[in-house]
C-alpha cells in the first residue's frame, strides 16, 4: 500500500486535498494500524492539484514525505516509493513553466532523498505530455445579439452596447470541461484571418447543452463571425476527450490523427523500408499517422501535433 499525504493545495485552481490526503498527524497512527493489520507500507504519494502556481510546494511535499518514511521505518515498514504526483504544465505559457517546476523538484530530492538512498521516485506526467497532442476544431451553429445589461446607464435607442452570443457544438460538457474544473478561459484562433479594418465585438461563446452553465468564454473581442464558420483552440489534450459527457444530446468529436510532413519523413526512415530513388518521384507523402487514410491524404493536417524530439 501506499499511503497518500495531504499538501497545501491552497493556491490551486482544483484542490484534491479537500478529499484526498491524510494530514501529517495522523500519518503514525495509520501506519500503526496498518502494521496491526499486517498491511505493507511501501510508500508515499502526495497531489499538489491542478494549476498550482507556487514550485515550492512540491518541495514542502517532499520535506513532508520524509518525515512520513521516517515514522514508517520506525515502525517496520520498508518503504521504496515517492510518488510526487503531477499538475505539470504542458505549455510554454503557463505561469510557472515545467523546467522551474523540475528544478525545484530536483533541489529537493537531492536534499531528502538523495541518489542511492534506495527510492523510487515516480511522477504523474499526462497533463505535460498530451496537452499540446490535440487541436480542436468547432464550428459556430447559432448566433445573436444581446443587449448589454447596464443598470443606470441611460441610451439612446439603438445605442445600446451589446455583445454577440455564439453557439458552437463543443461546450462545457465536452471538450470543454476545463472551464469548469480549471477556471480557464479558451481563446480561439480564427480559420479566416481579418482584415485590419475589420472593427470588433464583444462576443462570448456557448456551448450546446441547453444549459445556463454551458458558458465558454466571455469578454472576447472578436469580428463579426458566422454560422459556419470554424474556431480552433490549441493545447486541448489533456483532461478534454476523455472527460465529455452526452449531457444534452451532444455527440463526441471525431477525431483525426495528423502530423506534419517533417515528422512523417522521420518516422518513415525509422519505421519503413527504403523506397527506391525512381519510385519516390512525384509520390505523394502521406501525412496522417492515422493509416485507413494514409493512402489518400495528400494535402496539409488540419491538427498538429506536438513536434518530435
């Protein structure tokens, strides 16, 4: 077994030690009674959340732990495993970038757990993989115009400030469902670029469910878009597939696996036999990993995903 400690999770955006953790003291006493019970104690793990802007609580963590292997040797029980949990960010612009994380990580292993001292030292690494892995695409299937509520603000008829309400078939319940859980704000990027002229809007953007929480984004100035028109968000892997809901009726995205034609070049070295200088001439590269559809695909991906290192 292993035993999971609380962290002060205080400035995360998703707090998991309001369920999980036990507290320092109480940790002796579940040894005890594990001991009691014949349960084996190989180690520690402990969660900071999600979005925790402060490094060095990773490091109070680990200080914590230990503490907790030390009152486990105490009472017999040999243990070998540090889990440090996760909350890694996978995207440059993160508050905290990973390689501040790592450092501060790393000061404090080598300070409690030194190298050679006979532990494990495991991480929860998805986030940091897969956020940058997916792009979505959704497309805009309703919109109109609201009026601003601004209570003592007198206007003239036709004044009024108003914002433009867009509905997209992803919300909240799908992909989404950062916005709930993370406290995040999509921006999208636009499939038709504008023109510098073209003045801009007070927009936000909703999801389908007919729900009054299926709410995206407020507060973006965006130009006049259409039913039709497509919206893409980046670094949308991680915590969104596998998280959707029907709530609603909504349908779950398809998707499609594409990578740039540098990385196929370098995959297909390493994975496929050499063609022969006269038959690569004039053949089209295919640039999908996906290979139902690798005979056919013979224009740019629509989805990249993270570069090859």
């Amino acid at each position: 077994m292993v035993l999971c400690i609380a962290t002060n999770d205080s400035h995360s955006r998703s707090r998991l030690c309001l369920k999980f953790g036990a507290s320092l003291k109480s940790c002796r006493r579940l040894l005890q009674n594990a001991k009691k019970s014949h349960v084996d104690v190989v180690g520690v793990s402990f969660h900071i959340g999600s979005g925790c802007p402060d490094p060095q609580a990773y490091a109070q963590s680990i200080a914590d732990a230990r503490l907790v292997f030390e009152m486990g040797a105490e009472l017999g029980h040999k243990m070998h495993i540090l889990d440090v949990g996760g909350s890694f960010p996978g995207v440059e612009e993160a508050k905290v970038r990973f390689e501040e994380i790592v450092s501060v990580i790393n000061s404090a292993l080598d300070l409690y757990f030194p190298e050679g001292c006979g532990v494990d030292i495991l991480a929860k690494l998805g986030r940091y993989y897969v956020t940058s892995a997916f792009t979505l695409a959704v497309s805009i299937t309703a919109k109109k115009e609201v009026l601003l509520d601004q209570p003592g603000r007198e206007e003239e008829p036709g004044a009024a400030p108003k914002t433009i309400v867009y509905h997209l078939d992803e919300g909240v319940y799908g992909f989404f469902n950062s916005v709930l859980f993370d406290n995040t704000c999509p921006t999208p990027i636009l499939q038709k670029k504008p023109s510098i002229e073209q003045p801009l809007h007070n927009s936000s953007l909703w999801g389908p469910a007919v729900d009054g929480c299926d709410c995206i984004a407020e507060g973006l100035w965006l130009p006049q878009l259409h039913v039709g028109d497509w919206l893409v968000f980046e670094n949308m892997g991680a915590y969104t597939v596998g998280m959707g809901s029907l709530l609603g009726g909504t349908q779950t995205c398809r998707v499609t696996y594409a990578m740039s034609r540098v990385a196929w070049e370098a995959l297909r070295e390493k994975l496929l036999p050499a063609e022969p200088d006269e038959d690569a001439e004039g053949v089209c590269k295919p640039l999908s990993c996906g290979w139902e559809i690798t005979d056919t695909l013979c224009v740019g991906p629509v989805f990249t995903p993270a570069s090859i290192m």
